[in-house]
C-alpha cells in the first residue's frame, strides 16, 4: 500500500511563508485561549476556592502564558511579517 506524502507548499509563489503565517496566528490565538482560560479561573477563584490550585501558582502561569505566549507571537509576527521581505 503505498503511503500519500502532503503537499508542501512551493517557495516560489510565498506559499511557505503563507502557511507560515497560518500556524503562527493558530498558535498565537491558542496562547491567547489559553490565557483567557486562566483569567477566568482567577476571577472564579474569589467566588469559590479551586480544589488543587494555589492562586500564585495560576496568576504566575496566567501571566507567562500571556506575555510570553500570544504576546511574543504577536510582536515577533508583526516584525517577521510586516517589516521582511
């Protein structure tokens, strides 16, 4: 049986940098989702105490996750995208 290899992307007509560009928004707006998600439980953890989470320990995730998630995505992508050939 004979295995199908995907279809790269040909360099010539900006494909890669095309597909570059899709997975690195995928990826930034995961980060966002996922900080998004900690906020939330942040702010659910003044109503009611979370079983098995410390507060420092998701403010300290919620944090990294947004700065060092979707916000490097974001300015590293604006600076790759916009401002390279």
């Amino acid at each position: 049986m004979d295995s199908v290899k995907p279809q790269r992307p040909a360099i010539s007509d900006g494909g890669v940098i095309n597909h570059l560009k899709y997975w690195w928004m995928k990826a930034g707006l995961a980060f966002f989702f996922l900080a998004a998600v900690f906020g939330m439980m942040m702010r659910y953890y003044y109503i009611s105490e979370i079983p098995f989470v410390d507060y420092k320990y998701l403010l300290h995730a919620h944090s990294h996750t947004a700065l060092l998630g979707w916000g490097y995505m974001f300015v590293s992508g604006v600076f790759i995208f916009l401002f390279s050939k």
